[in-house]
C-alpha cells in the first residue's frame, strides 16, 4: 500500500512487541517517509515512532465512507 506524507494510520494488531502494543489502538499521522519504506508517524503531542509500512494500516477519514 502506498502512504503519503498526512495519512491517518494504525500499526497492525499482532505487529508491535509488548511494550510498542499501544500504537495498534490509536491512530497516528505520517510525518515523514524515509524513502525505504520506512515512516516517521506521531502517534501524540511528543509520541514520534518510526516505523515500517508493512506494519501500518491506512485509516479512512469519515467523508471517505460516507461516499462509498
């Protein structure tokens, strides 16, 4: 899947390790695509993770689904 720059994202369930599990219920914003598939995602005010894309899924914004 291709993400840009603003899209809305979770990490998949199952993909984070213990302490990392957080980040599969929240939503977070890319901030930055490193290039190699990798991002730099804001998960809150201070909470900047990278991470890799085959971890993350795209949210659909609300006017996305009220179309379909």
């Amino acid at each position: 899947m291709n993400f840009v720059i603003g899209d809305r994202v979770r990490a998949k369930h199952g993909s984070m390790v213990s302490n990392q599990r957080h980040y599969e219920n929240i939503h977070g914003i890319i901030l930055k695509d490193y290039g190699d598939g990798d991002f730099k995602v804001n998960f809150g005010v201070y909470d900047d993770f990278c991470i890799s894309g085959e971890y993350l899924i795209k949210e659909q914004d609300d006017e996305n689904l009220s179309t379909l």
